[in-house]
C-alpha cells in the first residue's frame, strides 16, 4: 500500500468517526435521563477529528 492510500484511508476513518461522534453527541442531548449526563466529550472527540481528516486530506494531496 502506498503512503497516499493509507493517508486517505486514515482520512476516511476519522472522517467516519467524527460522523460517529457526531450521532453519539445528538443521541446524548436528546436522552431520557436527564439525571445522567454522558462523560465522553463527543463535541471535543468530533472536532479533534475533523482536523485529523483535514491534516490526512492535505498530506495525501501533497503526497
């Protein structure tokens, strides 16, 4: 495998992580038991995954 498919392979997966912390960050606003908030910080996790995939984006374009 090259260095540019395993960078835009890492830039799908955290893109698709980022997409999966967003449904877990809308599924936790929307809970029933408002008693229990979540402690994984699903805001902060899609954010920093967003930058991953946009910093493997640029690298596999100069690549």
């Amino acid at each position: 495998m090259t260095t540019q498919a395993t960078l835009w392979t890492s830039a799908g997966a955290t893109l698709a992580l980022a997409v999966a912390a967003g449904v877990a960050e809308w599924r936790r606003t929307r809970r029933h038991e408002l008693d229990e908030p979540g402690w994984v910080p699903w805001r902060g996790i899609q954010v920093a995954c967003l930058f991953g995939a946009m910093a493997f984006v640029v690298l596999a374009v100069h690549a």
